[in-house]
C-alpha cells in the first residue's frame, strides 16, 4: 500500500531544520520512500493520495509522528493496570498524534515492577506503538518524592537494579534514579550497560553529584525542575548541570502547571536541539475530572490538574502531545524546534534516532498532519492511517 500526502508545510527532521512549503512525502508500506515540493507529486503514483489542505485547511502541516518516552496513561486507563489498560491509554494519545511511546510504571514493589516490566517486554513484541518501558522509581530520593509513594522507595542496590533490567529482557528504555543514594553511580553504570537511558530524576543531587552522574553515562533529566532543587544563582543543581552538558536530554512537561510557559522557552534556549517534550500523563488526560488512583496513591483531577488527594502534589499531567506543541509555540518556541522536541529528540534519547522521528526517506511512516491552529487532523502509523480526534 502506498500513500502520498501533498501541499503541505513539511517539518522533516533535525536535519531539515526549517518549515517546508507546499511539500510532500510517500509513503511505501511502512517507510517514507520519498519527500519533495511543489508538484512533483504527481509522478509519484500511490494507491491513496491526500490532499493535507483539503483535510486540514490553508497552512496544513505535516510531521513526523509524536514519540513520549514519559507518561503513564491516558482516557481513564492506567499503564500499571496491564495490556488493555496500556492499549486504551495508547489509543487516546495516538488520536493526539503521539504514534510511539515509551511505557511509564511508577513506584511499586519490586516483584510487582518485575511483573510489569515483563508484560511491557511482551506488548513490545505485539504492539509496535509500545517501544519499551520507562521504570520512574522505585530508586528515588524520598525528599523529593513527588507522586511516589514513599514507603516503596529504595536504594539502587546491584541485585534489585539487575532484576528489574532482566524482567524487561531488553525492553527497558530509561530509569530515573536519585545519583546521591548509595549506589546511584554504580547503578548508572549498570543501567547504560543494559542498553537503557539512565535519567536523573526525584533527585535533591547538587551540581557536582549530578555531573558525576553524567560522567557516569545518564543522559537525561527527568521532567526538569520538577522533584528536584531549582535553578539557583549559586547552585546550578540538575537543571543548571543538565543544561551545560551536550550529552544530556532534558525532558519538559509543557503542561502550563509543572512549568510557566517563560520557563518553557527558556529551557529550550538553554539546551538547543535537546529538549524532550514529554507529558507524565495519567489516566485522567482526555478524560473527565473526578478521582484516579496512581500507583498506590489517590489523586484528585479539578479543573484537569492531577493532586495527590492526601499532601497536594503535582501527580502527572493530563498532558497529550499535541497540547505540548501548542503550548511551546504560544511560548516562543520556534516551530521546527518545537516538533523536533516531539519527534527526533526523543527518538535520539532511547537509541531509535535511525528510524524514528524524522520524514526523510528510509524511516518509518509515521506522521501527524495538523491544521494551522496546530490541532490534530490526521495519523499514520507505520503507513497506515489512524483514527484522528
């Protein structure tokens, strides 16, 4: 099946940089086979042919499909809740032109994260939307806790770090841990030589510590500025590290609530070409306000901002991507940066910057047509088009 989509605005990959006018791209199965402008479409015959315009209205854009290696459910469901719950949560934020995603699993107890590590590393063979999991916890500093619950929490001792990788049988993309804990560095170390992204996350490290853990191979920070110290003028903590060093992603949750848009756009100018939109979305994003469980702690969802019922604290987003991309453009964020933030950033970050995140020929066909208002018109998904919003 073949498919070419035309007179668009075309954002192809970093590589690019700039917004393309009046392009287009093929589709060839599940690979982009071929990009252009203006109308050498036509000889690009195709068993579908979509006019972007005619679907989406005058400065339609095409993208490559949204990658979140940070959220933990969506439309009620809850990836902790098991493979129909992570399928119902995929299907909502698909609808929002995030086309492949990393599964979050908050705190648990450690057979639990066991258990639900392996059934991600299962989904990962059946569903290729799934690209692995993100273990956020339970290595984490206690003062800094966030929506984790605190009498889970633990030090990153080598056989607990060993049995958590071993259960995802090679699917586990990132752990976020706390550097300072006994162990952290060491458990660095054995994450990155497990194939996974270690991150630096819920985390009262300072400067140094944090650098050490760079040193040490983590390459990038957990939903920046969130369960971690700020940015201070004496003490640059993990923003200020993660930011000086080329080798690290920085995740930003563009939410209006973890951060003030101004913050937003800043980061992106500290940390050019690394920055990671992300949402931490719980189950309650795309859906009703009312009470939600994550993990093993109660949240109340008002006004579509997720607290812990008991202490008040930010519990995740109900973030979807395409929100995010709203969200950073109304900020000042440039557009190209704004989409690679979504796309090929985050594709770099778990190792899959060879075929996902960009439109260029050879990589998967995964791609978001959006109107001018930036809102969600249409998706393909390894060449296939999906339900939009």
């Amino acid at each position: 099946m073949s498919t070419v989509v035309h007179s668009a605005q075309l954002v192809l990959g970093p590589r690019d940089g700039s917004v393309v006018d009046h392009g287009w791209v093929r589709f060839d199965g599940d690979r982009v086979t071929a990009t252009g402008t203006g109308d050498g479409w036509r000889a690009a015959a195709a068993d579908t042919v979509v006019d972007a315009g005619a679907v989406a209205g005058p400065g339609a854009l095409l993208v490559p499909g949204f990658i979140d290696i940070h959220g933990h459910g969506g439309g009620g469901a809850s990836y902790d809740d098991g493979a129909d719950a992570i399928r119902a949560a995929r299907a909502l934020h698909r609808a929002h032109g995030t086309t492949r995603a990393v599964v979050s699993l908050v705190t648990a107890p450690l057979e639990t994260l066991e258990r639900r590590a392996a059934m991600v590393a299962d989904l990962v063979t059946t569903d290729a939307d799934i690209l692995g999991s993100h273990l956020e916890g339970p290595f984490l500093d206690p003062s800094h806790k966030g929506a984790h619950d605190e009498s889970l929490l633990r030090e990153p001792v080598p056989h607990a770090v060993e049995r958590l990788l071993e259960a995802g049988r090679g699917t586990v993309r990132q752990v976020t841990l706390a550097p300072e804990l006994p162990g952290g560095l060491e458990a660095i170390r054995r994450v990155v030589a497990a194939g996974a992204a270690a991150a630096v996350g819920h985390t009262g490290a300072d400067y140094a510590q944090c650098r050490a853990a760079f040193d040490a191979g983590a390459t990038l920070l957990t939903h920046a500025l969130n369960a971690m110290p700020g940015l201070h003028h004496r003490e640059p903590g993990p923003v200020g590290a993660a930011a000086a060093d080329p080798r690290v992603t920085v995740e930003v949750i563009a939410d209006g609530v973890h951060l003030h848009p101004e913050v937003v756009r800043i980061l992106f100018r500290a940390a050019p070409g690394r920055i990671a939109l992300v949402t931490d979305a719980m189950a309650a994003a795309g859906a009703a306000d009312g009470r939600y469980d994550l993990g093993s702690l109660e949240v109340d969802v008002v006004d579509a901002v997720a607290r812990l019922t008991r202490g008040g604290a930010i519990a995740g987003s109900t973030l979807t991507q395409d929100a995010a991309l709203r969200t950073a453009v109304a900020a000042g964020v440039p557009l190209a940066d704004a989409v690679v933030a979504l796309t090929a950033t985050p594709a770099l970050a778990i190792g899959r910057g060879s075929d996902l995140g960009s439109l260029a020929s050879g990589f998967l066909a995964d791609a978001v047509l959006l109107a001018a208002d930036l809102s969600v018109r249409a998706v393909w998904v390894a060449g296939e088009a999906t339900r939009s919003v």
